[in-house]
C-alpha cells in the first residue's frame, strides 16, 4: 500500500510542462510564461516628471519662500508624450505635466500647488529640496534586467510588467485540456428525473470545475454507462484524440474499487500501463494511475464525491498546475489548532475537511458532524481547508495541532 505521498509523486512522475506556445497580452491572465523578460531600455526611458508643476534649475528657486517668492518667466509647455525637447537656460521654468521628459539643463520639479499656476510667469512660493520629483532613467530597471521570470503565473502586475517593456506577445506553457468522465449507470444528469435507486452526477461538474480553478480546460464526459467495452472505446478514442480532440490528462470518477461492477478496472484490465494500487488515506484509498496505450496520463479516482474531491487535490491538481509549467504545485498550507476531536481510521492517513475559525491562530473545526465521510457532498461546500492527519494518529483531540491545506485564500 502506497502513502498517499507516494501516490502524488508518482502521479507528478507522469506529466511535464506543456510545450511553448506564443499569445498575445489580452489573453496572457493566469498562463505561466516560458521564457524570461527582460528589458532592452532603462526603465524609465528618460528622466519624467513625477508631478504636474514646474521644472527648474534648483539653484534658481532655492531661496522661494511665501514671503520672498522667485518669480520665473515660462518658456516651455510640456504635456505628458510631448516630443520636444527644449534646453532650460538658467533663470527660466517650463510647465510640466506628470511624465513629461525633463528637459535638459532642468533638475528640480517645482509641484503646482506651491506656485501661482503661472502660465507666462510663474511665482514660486517654496523651494523643494533639489532633485525632488524627477523620476531618473533606470530608476526602475536598467537595461538588460529580469522583468518577470520564466515559470511566474502572470496576474495583472505582470501583466502591466511585460507590456510596460514593450511586448505586445509572450511565450507561455500551453494551457492543459483534461477529459474528465464520470461512471456509473446510477448517475443521471442534473436536472433530469431521479427513480429510486438513482442519484444526480455531481462528480463531473465537481470535477471539472476544479480542473477550471486549478487553470485547465475541462472536457467533461458523462455521466457514462457501467459497459467496459464502451468506456474503453471512450478512452481510446480520448487517447488518440479522435472523439474530441487532443487531451493531455484523463481523469475518470468510479469503479476502482473492489465490487463487482467496477467499470474502470474491469475496462483497463489489459492496459500494460494502468495500475490499481490502494493508498494509505481515508477518504481516497482505491486510485488508479498510468498512461493509456497513446500515451495520455491517466488519474483513475474513486467515486463517491467527497473522495473524489480529496483525490483530486492530493494527486490530480498538483499534476494539472505541472502541465502548465507550475514549480510549486501544492496548496499553501498552515499549522492550525482543532477545536473539535475525531477518530481516525487506523494505519491510515486521514484528510478531514474542515472549516476555519476566527481570530489570529488559525483555529479549524469539522466541516460537518459526518466528518470526512466520502458521500457528504451536500456539506462539502462549508469546507474551506483540508486537515491532514498522519497515518499513526489514532484519535484527534481538541487542542491539537495540523497541518491544514488552505483551499481558499
């Protein structure tokens, strides 16, 4: 029996950076770039001003006072973009607008509120120290300097951080599409009528949702038929791309387990490269993993919804946030205090699903009185963390300390 540590890297094991392809800035949120960017010019390109006001030879203006103002004469207007680029002779002022070029000979900005908004003559009512509101070429990257980092997931500032040096496209990891397929001839779609002995597919949308949240595009399938010989022809044909199109991971939900209708043991029996192997967590213990004949990395997760769930942040997430070209692919985690105590399955891990309190330690309880129990689906929506107990804890008590997987920020 594997640690559910094992699991994950062997699942990581599976799967690599996605290949490099080139997009523009409009849909470059949330890719992970492939290349460094660096910048070719100092950034700023040339000394701008950081105010609207006045720019001076500070040895002009160093005496102004409220009681004894230096009077200017304005030879120059300078709006932001302007390209002129006047010399300011001793004893003279132009008119600056906030990232308008310094002129030459200029080495001070006088800020408007400190004069009489002059426009032919300006009077000077205080003196700022000199260099005083000038932003200097280089003053925010030199040439040649690291801009954003290949491997960095681009937010907004980084964004801004490559157009500001003039790239209009970037290089990024391809995003990843994942085939999610939810079994099972007791499933019917949401929405549709449920006879006894039937229930809604939830694992589908559960997982595709956090196939989406974690950056990947989801192709969900399902809910499928317990017919081996039909999900097998369904997997092939995700295999090889003829059914939708090239997928770079699949993921299926149910029959891994042990019963007697299990589909998707009994469909990938001669797969030489898919295994079934049990894991030493609660919930999550029957998982399969390999590579279908084509070659597509395959992550077989048991079916009842909250083990799903838990298997997918385990093991599927940290490999979807790989395929795009993530170093760090686990969740953040912190130490958290239990307010309430549980039992724990015996020799196994255990991943409880827990809410956070409030004040200033972190402080977590059970998400629902039911625990971790692997159908409470309805409930799973309180949790915001995952407890993860070690396999030799035999009873959490109140008091005790976890590490916690944050699932919300």
């Amino acid at each position: 029996m594997r640690t559910w540590i094992e699991h994950r890297d062997a699942t990581l094991a599976l799967v690599a950076p996605l290949p490099v392809v080139e997009v523009g800035l409009a849909d470059a949120l949330g890719a992970v770039l492939a290349q460094d960017v660096v910048t070719d010019t100092p950034m700023p390109r040339w000394d701008n001003s950081a105010m609207d006001g006045y720019a001076v030879r500070h040895a002009d203006i160093a005496s102004a006072t409220a009681a004894t103002p230096v009077v200017l004469p304005v030879v120059a207007d300078l709006p932001a973009g302007t390209a002129e680029r006047p010399f300011l002779a001793p004893g003279n002022a132009a008119r600056i607008m906030t990232g308008a070029p310094v002129p030459d000979g200029a080495d001070t900005i006088v800020p408007v509120e400190l004069t009489d908004a002059g426009t032919v003559r300006v009077r000077i009512d205080d003196a700022p120290p000199a260099g005083r509101h000038v932003r200097h070429a280089g003053g925010d990257a030199a040439a040649g300097d690291l801009v954003v980092a290949a491997g960095t997931l681009l937010g907004p500032a980084q964004v801004a951080a490559v157009a500001s040096v003039g790239r209009s496209r970037v290089p990024v990891h391809r995003r990843p599409r994942v085939a999610v397929v939810s079994t099972g001839d007791e499933l019917v779609a949401p929405g549709e009528p449920v006879r006894y002995g039937t229930l809604p597919d939830s694992n589908s949308w559960l997982l595709a949702a956090a196939v989406q949240e974690a950056g990947g595009e989801a192709l969900r399938l399902g809910p499928t038929s317990d017919d081996p010989q039909a999900l097998l022809a369904l997997l092939h044909g995700l295999d090889d791309g003829a059914l939708h199109g090239p997928v770079d991971l699949v993921v299926t939900s149910g029959g891994v387990s042990v019963g007697a209708f299990d589909v998707v043991k009994a469909a990938l029996r001669d797969e030489p490269d898919v295994e079934f192997v049990p894991v030493a967590v609660q919930p999550g213990k029957p998982q399969g993993l390999g590579r279908l004949r084509g070659g597509t990395p395959l992550c077989a997760l048991p079916g009842n919804p909250v083990s799903s769930f838990v298997s997918f942040e385990l093991f599927v997430r940290p490999a979807v946030l790989r395929l795009r070209g993530l170093a760090d692919v686990h969740r953040p985690t912190v130490t958290a205090v239990v307010e309430d105590g549980w039992r724990t399955p015996p020799g196994r891990a255990q991943v409880m699903p827990v809410r956070f309190g409030t004040g200033e330690q972190p402080r977590v309880r059970r998400a629902t009185p039911g625990g971790s129990g692997s159908h409470l689906v309805a409930r799973l929506a309180l949790a915001d963390g995952l407890a993860l107990v070690p396999a030799e804890v035999d009873e959490v008590e109140p008091g005790d300390r976890l590490t916690v997987m944050r699932l919300r920020a």
